[in-house]
C-alpha cells in the first residue's frame, strides 16, 4: 500500500515542479517595469513659490536621478544576495524525451512488451525531475553568501554617501545664487549712488563749478558698475541652471529662494571635529566591509582546494505515449550520494594566495582613507575658521569704508574732495560690501563642506 501511494504521488510531484518552475521563470519584471519608476521631470514652478534651504534639499533628494541610481545598486546587490543564498537550496533539473525505433527487431517486441505491456517498443516517452543537494562545498556557499551580503551593507552606505554628496551640491548652488542676488543688489545701489554724483557732477559743470573730467569719471565708473550687474545676473543665470538640474526642473525656470546667509558661529572644535569623522564617515565602514569581503573571497578561492560532497534524487516517468503522466506509466527513481574533487592545484593555490595580497591591500587602503579623511577634516576647519575671521574683518571694514564715502561725499559737495576721492571711496565700499557678502557665504558654504568631511551633513 505505501508503494502505491507513492506510485500515485510521483506524477503529481512532477506536475508542481514543472508548475513552479514555469511560475519562475515568468514572474521575472521586465526593464520597462523598472523604468516606469523612475522619477519624472517635474512642471515649471509657480512664480510665487520661493524655497527655502531645506526645502530644497529635500525636493533634491526626491526627485534627483542620483538617488535613484542608488537605490537601484542596492537593489541589485540585494538579488545578487538572494542568489547567493539560494546555493543552500537543491537545484531542480526537469527533462522531457521522446525517442522513436522505426527499425526494432520483431524478436524483441514480444520480450519487451511482455515485460512492460503500457510502453510501445517503437516509441518511448519520459519526463525526469533531477534534485541536487549540496553537502559540503569547502565554505563556498557560505562565504559567498556573506560576501554577497557584505556587498548590500556597502551599497547602503554608498547610498548615504552619495545622499551627503548631493546635499552639499545643493548647499552649494544654493549660496551660491544667494551671493549672486546680494552682489546684483549691491551693484544696482552702487549704480543709484553714482547716477546721483553723476548728476551732481553735471550741474556743477554746467555752473561752471567743475571740470569735464568729472563727468567722464562718473560716465566710467557707472558702466563698471553696469558690468558688474551684467555679471552678477549671469551669476543668477548659472546658479538657477545648476539648482534646475538638480531638481530636474526644465531650463530656465525661475526659482526663487529665501535667502539666510547669517553669521551663526559653531560648537565645532579640535580634536573632537577627528573622533565625529571617525565614527560617522561612511567610507571608512566601506572600507571595513572590504576588508571582510576580501577575507571571504580568500576563503572561497581556498574552498576550490576541497572536496565537494552532494546528494542526487532523480525520478523518472516513462510511458508509450506522449502523455508520460498516464496511469499505465511506469515509475522509476534513484538516490546518490556524489563525491568530487577537482585537482588544478597550481591555479587554484596561485588564486588563493592573489586573494590573501588582495586582503592585504585593501587593509592599507582603509588606512589611507581614514589618512586622507583626516586630512580633509582639518582642511576644511582651517577654511571654515578663516571664513569666521574674514566676516569680522570685512564687517568692520564696511562700516569704515561707508563712513568714508559719506564723509568725502559731503566734503565734495563743499569744494573740500575731488571728484577722483569720492569714486575711490565708492569703489572701496562696493568692494568691502562685496567682500562681506561673499565671507558670509563662505562661511557657511565651509561649515558644510566641514559637515561633510565628519559625515553628518543632513
């Protein structure tokens, strides 16, 4: 009784493996599937919407095809992972054949036949279903699977870098288009101011008061000034273009920001700016991680030195007819146990040992990179630190330096200065002006590139 059960059980076991297998091998998505995910371009933004810095950060790291990208590499090194793990699992071989004796000897007919009345001598039909088990595969399996697995961890935190990355290239478009707009700002009231001298300069002319060279100062004074707007707005232009690419607006869209470019002094100090980069820079956990992939690939190259032990189920159903799951079939199966051992013993050693020096270089490679980590750090607090001192010494200078313009102003319209003094003075003030604006921003600009640098930058 037991041996018919399992007699009845064999077709309906071939049947769910051919099922399951055809249900793998269709539900695989196609590239078009993925594509359909991917981010759109986004609509013109409304002319009175105006951002400020975390917005659009956050707008960024929505739609940026960088951040995509990235999450498609850790979805890839997640299947690379699955497929690792399926080595544990047997694997299944499904074959169907079908062979035809147009020329079999009558004087075997009977005897076959007699044997096996359901199989037609002439035409043979079967169906066979092949389970392969590993047993023992030296450590491969295993520490492929772990090294597929570290490649996961590694692409989660590539994804974190380069979600820092593109932050700080927003940051940086962003102060970027704010030190624009200050310098237009500041050029078109350097404009305004010299349109009044100019006129003050013409009437004093015209009265008799003053030379013809005043005038002609004053014409070229405000066409530097005029190119100095000219520049800023092109500024203006490239900043937008850059935050338009990262937001993948359409060119030429008109974005308008909140500008906050104060001073606002940090906590940051040394050494305690090194032990913050040590422990949250993610190149230095990627560098880790490599370390013990290239352990695990030793091993594996090492694993192609032992043995390989595995087990084998075949079932077969054989039948007359096409139809090999008909009930006058008969059943057959077998169980082995395989043992294999593979000697190219130059190649695999000479692996094995290319995998150890790999293992070593990627041990001085983490080193370097916490070295040039270090580096960076201290570059970028040095820069952050001189952009701090620049803003005193150019806020100090502004307010000296207008002053000046106003007290020659008024000593030029008493006779008491030249009309060469107050340009100069104008000149200075637009440039001190112009000096602190861009100190503000590199400041801030600095702090960034420092938050970078110790890996916490949000």
């Amino acid at each position: 009784m037991p041996t018919e059960r399992i007699t009845h059980l064999i077709p309906v076991v071939f049947m769910v493996s051919i099922v399951i297998l055809a249900t793998m091998a269709t539900a695989i998505p196609s590239p078009a599937a993925e594509l359909k995910a991917i981010p759109q371009q986004t609509g013109i933004q409304r002319k009175d919407a105006r951002l400020t810095l975390p917005e659009l950060i956050a707008l960024t790291l929505r739609r940026n095809l960088r951040m995509y990208d990235s999450a498609m590499a850790a979805r890839e090194k997640e299947h690379q992972r699955r497929s690792a793990y399926s080595e544990f699992f047997p694997t299944v071989d499904v074959n169907y054949t079908a062979s035809a004796y147009r020329y079999m000897q009558s004087s075997y007919i009977g005897g076959f036949s007699a044997t096996l009345p359901s199989v037609d001598p002439f035409q043979n039909f079967s169906v066979g279903v092949t389970l392969n088990q590993p047993v023992y595969s030296g450590g491969r399996s295993t520490n492929s699977y772990k090294d597929a697995s570290l490649s996961v961890d590694h692409s989660v935190l590539q994804n974190d870098v380069d979600r820092q990355n593109l932050t700080l290239d927003v940051v940086k478009a962003y102060y970027q288009l704010v030190r624009a707009e200050r310098l237009l700002r500041v050029a078109n009231a350097s404009i305004t101011a010299l349109e009044a001298v100019r006129k003050r300069a013409a009437n004093f002319f015209r009265e008799g008061m003053s030379f013809k060279a005043d005038v002609l100062s004053a014409e070229a004074q405000l066409a530097q000034a005029g190119v100095r707007r000219t520049r800023s707005l092109a500024d203006i232009d490239k900043a937008r273009a850059k935050l338009n690419l990262l937001l993948r607006n359409p060119q030429r869209t008109d974005i308008q920001v909140i500008q906050n470019f104060g001073f606002n002094p940090t906590s940051y100090k040394e050494p305690g700016i090194f032990v913050v980069a040590a422990n949250n820079r993610a190149e230095i956990r990627q560098a880790g991680i490599a370390i013990e992939q290239a352990v695990a690939r030793a091993k594996v190259a090492n694993s192609e030195l032992l043995p390989k032990i595995s087990a084998q189920i075949t079932g077969i159903r054989t039948n007359g007819d096409w139809n090999v799951f008909d009930p006058l079939a008969f059943n057959d199966w077998s169980l082995q146990g395989v043992f294999s051992w593979s000697f190219d013993m130059f190649r695999k050693r000479e692996t094995v040992k290319e995998r150890r020096v790999s293992q070593t270089r990627s041990q001085i490679k983490q080193e370097q990179v916490v070295d040039e980590i270090m580096e960076e750090v201290a570059n970028a607090f040095t820069e952050m630190k001189r952009a701090a001192s620049d803003i005193k010494s150019y806020s100090k200078e502004v307010e000296l330096r207008r002053e000046n313009f106003r007290v020659i102003e008024s000593k030029y319209t008493q006779k008491m200065a030249t009309y060469i003094e107050i340009l100069e003075a104008e000149r200075q003030l637009f440039q001190a002006e112009a000096d602190y604006y861009g100190a503000l921003i590199e400041h801030r600009i600095a702090v960034a590139e420092l938050e970078r640098k110790m890996g916490v930058l949000r």
